[in-house]
C-alpha cells in the first residue's frame, strides 16, 4: 500500500465527517497562500438523510470586485475558478503559539479534502486588533471571498468593516461581534457559546426530574449571559431557578457567598436547636423522636459557571457548607471540558454539556501523531471552519448566505453545527458525566438538526 493511500485511508477512517447538507470538512495549510494538493483524501459522503435537501443553482459568470456591492453575488461558482479564503490567525505576538496550533489544524483539513481550485491565504493578525485590519485588508486585496477568524472579539470587530460583502467566520465566543446587518457577508461567532451549553446541561437535568436550580456565577457579562441562559432554558423545561449566587471574579475566597446560597447559618441553627430538643426530651424520658426542624436546600441541582484552577477551588467549598454532591447534582458548561477534571472528587457525578468526545479524541491522536502536542480546544474550530470553506468550494458554491445558513448544518469535529441567521452557531452537544477517571456520555449529542420552517412573510413586510 502507498504512503498516499494509507494517509487517505487513515484520514478517511478518522474523520467520516457529514456535511449535513451538502458534505463539510476540510482545508488549510501551512504557507502564506497555500493551494491543496492535486491527491487529497477522499472527501465525505453526503448523507443519506440530505439527499433531498437543497440544490444548487446553476453556474453564474464571476462577479468582478468592483461589481460585488451591486449585483448579488451568484450562489455558485464556475468549476476552473480559484477560490481564495483567507485564515487570519496570530502568528506573532503574545497568541502565537495559540494561531500555530490552529494553523496546523486547518492544515490537516486541507490535506484531507481541499481540491487544487482551493487556496487558503494565510495572515497573521500579529494578536492584535489593528494587526487584524491590516491582515484582512491584504486578504481582501489578494482576493479572499471569504475570511476565516480571526480569534478575538475585539479583532473581529476590528476586522468587520472593512469585509464589506465577504463573510466572516470569527473564532470568537463573544455574542455581541455577531453581525448580519450588511447587505451581504456580515459576521458569525463560531466559538463555544455558553448559551447553548446552559440550554442543553439544564433541559437535561429538568427531563430527569431536576426542576429546582441554583445558579453560582461570578458577577460579569459571561455570568450575567449565563444566568440569562439559565433562566430561558429553565422556564422552557418547566424548571425553575430559586437561588443565585454571585461574586466577583477577583475575590479569593467566595465562602460567604456560598454560605448565603445554602442558608448556611441558619439551617445549622436549626439543626442545633433541634439536637436540643432531643436532649431535652431524652432527659425527661419521653418517648418517640422531635420533628427535625430543619428546612431543606430550596434546589436540586447547581449550576457552577467556571472552569479551570477556579473551578477546582471552588467546587470543594459547596460540601463543606452542606451543599453536598449525592443530593445536589452538580452542573456546568463547556468550560468543564478538560483532562483531569475527575481529580476533584466534589465535581465526580457532575454533568456538563460539550462537542461529543469521540470524534475530537480521534482528532487529537491524530494531531498529536502529526505534530508531537495535544492541540488546544480552539484547533477543532480550526479544522471545522476551514472544513467547511473548502467543501463548500469542492461543490462550487459561492460563500453567500443561502449557501452558509443551510438550516441542516454542518458535521465536523465537534460534532453538528449550523449558522444561524442571527450570526450565532447552534451546536449539537452532548451531556458528559464526570467520572474518577474521566467522563462518561450520559446523552448522546444528536446527528441532525430539527428542520426549520420559514414563517410565511407578511404581507406588509414583503419577504
């Protein structure tokens, strides 16, 4: 067997990856302008279940530059045209290790199924906003139909006015960088939203009869997203929040706010008095036992929005004030997502919500194989972007809205994945428990999504 054909078979095997509406997955590469090479893994298969989704149009004769702003752009592309995506990650700078690792990620993409009509234009945003600007702008000027990153929040809104009408796909969790307002292109938020992961973790919780929450956040935007989130989901899964907790993120020590979360102080008064009124009627020789009066923890489950050494300080205090894991279940976001977390015996039985694991272990031997390092959690977003550009190029469709918020999605690395209209990503994920040794799935993340009815366009609104 050739090297060439175990290298296919390899990357075939690994990555049986579904555009769930016209195939996705991969490109990228290594060069300032990197063309894929004229052998390339075999792509993935539509699935069955698209066979019927939508078609594409017919070819179109290419929209010069200068005619883009008026003239729609064509839903497809001629099949000898080059297409040029650019990749603007931080090379140089303070992130540099960080763009590397997502480089050689979108790399691997390439190799595996870009065709020789795909270029991706590699810039580096040197990690900063203004180093963004200048990449994308030499991006747009070497002809970039599409721009993939770049990381930050504060670099993609760099980066937003002057892509016009080239769509860009931002690395950024950052809600507030989505922006589809332009006549074309506009911006998608591709990073992990905690959204979605509040939505899924709690709706599960709710659906195995966890229907009171309490919530611990640090004060902040992300804590303020995540208690909104929070408070959708548990309204639309028939739950209910009665208790939140919020501290600041630089304080040290968040005892007494936990403390307050458990009623702390006064159920182990409670309890005290109630030892008394035991004592008291053993000594006076009465028979049968005192009622306990001692209120119960008002919630079944808690949601702890951190992660990382903050989590690992955090979750140990809740036992010690009586918010013990057996009967409180434990909850979390995508934030929980990393090796070891099952060393801290407080979070063991928690469950969190994330990317289905299976198909990205396979993604990180491979790397690893490849490139001799665990890649970082943001090198699948990498993959799956850069996937998705050079797919969609391979089937000549052009990078216009139509074609990027097709309703059935996307399969990549960290599982199913849309653009919305919005300028968010809604996922499909899975419900992880935590385990000693690891996690274990306790809810499969789905393999499609629920097909979108457009609503019938009023007649004063036009459509």
């Amino acid at each position: 067997m050739s090297a060439t054909t175990a290298a296919a078979r390899t990357a075939a095997t690994l990555l049986t990856l579904a555009l769930l509406a016209g195939a996705l997955l991969a490109g990228c590469a290594s060069q300032p302008t990197v063309t894929a090479p004229p052998r390339a893994a075999q792509a993935p298969q539509q699935s069955p279940q698209q066979a019927t989704g939508p078609q594409a149009a017919q070819p179109q004769p290419e929209t010069a530059p200068a005619q883009a702003e008026a003239a729609p752009a064509p839903a497809t592309v001629p099949a000898d045209e080059t297409v040029r995506v650019a990749l603007l990650l931080p090379l140089s700078g303070k992130a540099a290790s960080l763009g590397e690792a997502m480089q050689q990620a979108a790399q691997m993409a390439l190799f595996d199924t870009a065709d020789s009509h795909f270029q991706l234009l590699i810039r580096d945003t040197k990690s900063t906003p203004e180093g963004a600007l200048a990449a994308a702008q030499d991006a747009l000027a070497a002809g970039a139909t599409l721009l993939i990153g770049p990381v930050y929040g504060v670099d993609a809104k760099a980066v937003a006015p002057a892509a016009g009408t080239v769509p860009v796909l931002s690395f950024s969790n950052d809600a507030t960088v989505a922006d589809t307002h332009a006549p074309a292109g506009g911006t998608w938020v591709l990073g992990f939203q905690p959204q979605d992961q509040v939505a899924r973790v709690v709706s599960y919780a709710a659906s195995r009869g966890l229907t009171r929450l309490a919530l611990l956040a640090p004060v902040g935007s992300n804590g303020d997203m995540v208690e909104q989130a929070m408070r959708d989901a548990a309204a639309k899964a028939g739950a209910d929040v009665t208790r939140a907790a919020r501290y600041q993120p630089t304080q040290k020590d968040v005892s007494d706010t936990i403390k307050r979360l458990s009623n702390f102080e006064q159920r182990h008064a409670q309890m005290a008095a109630a030892r008394e009124t035991a004592a008291a009627a053993k000594e006076g020789g009465k028979d049968g036992k005192p009622m306990a009066a001692v209120e119960d923890l008002s919630f079944q489950a808690i949601l702890i929005a951190e992660g990382g050494q903050r989590l690992k300080e955090v979750a140990p205090l809740l036992p010690f004030f009586d918010i013990d894991p057996g009967p409180v279940r434990f909850l979390g976001t995508g934030q929980w997502d990393e090796p070891g977390i099952g060393r801290e015996p407080a979070l063991v039985g928690g469950w969190y919500a994330s990317a289905a694991p299976d198909a990205r272990q396979g993604f990180e031997k491979r790397f690893n194989d490849v490139y001799g390092q665990r890649p970082p959690r943001l090198a699948t977003l990498a993959y799956d972007a850069t996937a998705l550009a050079a797919v969609l190029a391979k089937g000549h469709k052009a990078y216009v809205r139509e074609n990027l918020t097709d309703p059935n999605g996307f399969a990549g690395i960290d599982g199913v994945f849309r653009l919305l209209p919005t300028g968010q990503v809604e996922r499909g994920l899975s419900v992880l428990e935590v385990t000693k040794t690891g996690v274990t799935v306790v809810d499969p993340a789905p393999t499609s999504f629920t097909p979108v009815t457009a609503p019938a366009p009023s007649p004063n609104t036009g459509s």
